[in-house]
C-alpha cells in the first residue's frame, strides 16, 4: 500500500468516526431536550423528538424507555410495551459496556408508570440470565461427552507398554514396532543337566575350578649318629 492511499484510507476513517460522533452528539441533545419535555408535561413535543431521535438510529435505550413513559402518558399502553420491550433489549445489549446510565435517569420516574417499565426491564434481565445459563450447560454437557468418548475408546484400545528404541537409534528417533498389550514375561527354562547346555556347563565349571596346591615332598631326617664303640669309651 502507497503511502498516498494509506493517508487516504486513514482519513476517510477518521473523517467517518468524526461523522459518527457528531451524530451521537446530535442525538444526545435530541434526547436531552425530549427529557426536558416530558418533566415539563409536554408529551406530544416530547413524543416527537424522541421519535426523532429512534429514527435516527440511536443505539441509547433511554430513548425508548421515556417514549414509551410519554406514551403510557398519552394513553396509549400497548405501544409503550413495544418501546420498554424494545429499550430493555439495547440496554442488556450494552450492560457490558456501561455505556448509557440508565437507572440514574430514570430516578425521577415514579409511581405505577416506572414499576411497568420495571417489569420491562427485569424480564430481560432474567432472559438473559437463563440464556447465559443454557449456553454454559450446553458447555458443560459437551465438555462431558468429549471425556466419556476419550474414557472408552481408552478402554476399547487396553493397557499398552511403552516401546524401547532399538539399539543404536538416534534420540528421538520412533521405533516402527507397534506397542503390544502388557503382561507379565515367564522366566526361561533352566538348563537340562543330560543335553548338550548341561554337559557343556559341567565341563566349563571343572575347567575353571582351580587347581588344589601340590604336596611337597617331606624333606628325609637328618643321618643318624655313629655308635660309640667300648674301645672308643675305653680310650677316653
């Protein structure tokens, strides 16, 4: 994008939300001298300009709820109905944002007029809440279903035994052989004493037994004396 275009685009979105925010201001006023109307028992100035005001797209709920305070007024009920029905569904639409106080500007509205308006606005409260309330079970329920399908295909599929990577495989690296139900391994099969693996083990244990010390020969005494002779004592 062009740095011309781009200058373009962002003034044609400022000059649209400068639009948009003179016509908010408009209507504001609009409301404001149609509040001031009906306090000063004026209903069918007030009618006209807060009908003005709902014709032009207002999105304040205050508009509705003191036409439909003219309204019941000028005698006319089942109308105000449709404008307090319709005032209460703008202003759940905007509770999150706060955007219009609306309990403050309705203080001065009192007696049987503001406890029908009341009505208007508590069944849309509670609409609102039970559809809150329907989407979070419509959740929950999902949420349960989901672990109750991954609990029995867990079960379907059995106890699986985790698969050792072959001898000299890189890290990471996945062996091909498919995980095998787990179970105790028997122990081999000892020896046969008579067959070959028994023969084979006796000559290699006498092989490598070690050998016992040799006996030394015992060394011959030393010789023995010569006999003295009864010459030789004699001769002593």
């Amino acid at each position: 994008m062009s740095r011309s275009l781009y200058f373009l685009v962002a003034g044609s979105v400022l000059l649209s939300s400068a639009s948009l925010f003179a016509q908010e201001a408009l209507l504001g006023q609009i409301y404001g001298s149609g509040v001031h109307a009906y306090f000063s028992q004026d209903y069918l100035k007030a009618h006209q300009l807060f009908t003005s005001a709902i014709d032009g797209h207002t999105q304040d709920p205050r508009c509705f709820y003191f036409r439909g305070l003219t309204l019941l007024k000028m005698g006319r009920p089942q109308d105000a109905e449709g404008d307090f029905q319709q005032g209460a569904k703008l202003e759940k639409a905007n509770d999150s944002l706060r955007s219009y106080p609306v309990a403050r500007s309705l203080e001065r509205v009192q007696g049987g007029d503001r406890s029908t308006l009341e009505q208007f606005r508590l069944e849309a409260r509670m609409a609102g809440l039970k559809k809150a309330e329907d989407e979070h079970r419509i959740r929950y329920e999902g949420s349960l279903k989901e672990q109750r399908d991954f609990l029995q295909k867990q079960s379907e599929a059995g106890p699986t035994k985790s698969v050792e990577p072959a001898e000299g495989a890189k890290p990471g690296e996945v062996s091909n052989e498919a995980s095998k139900p787990a179970g105790p391994v028997p122990p081999p099969p000892p020896p046969d004493p008579f067959g070959d693996e028994g023969k084979a083990g006796a000559t290699k244990k006498k092989d490598e037994a070690p050998a016992a010390n040799p006996v030394e020969p015992a060394k011959p005494d030393a010789a023995p004396a010569a006999p003295v002779t009864p010459d030789a004592a004699t001769s002593t």
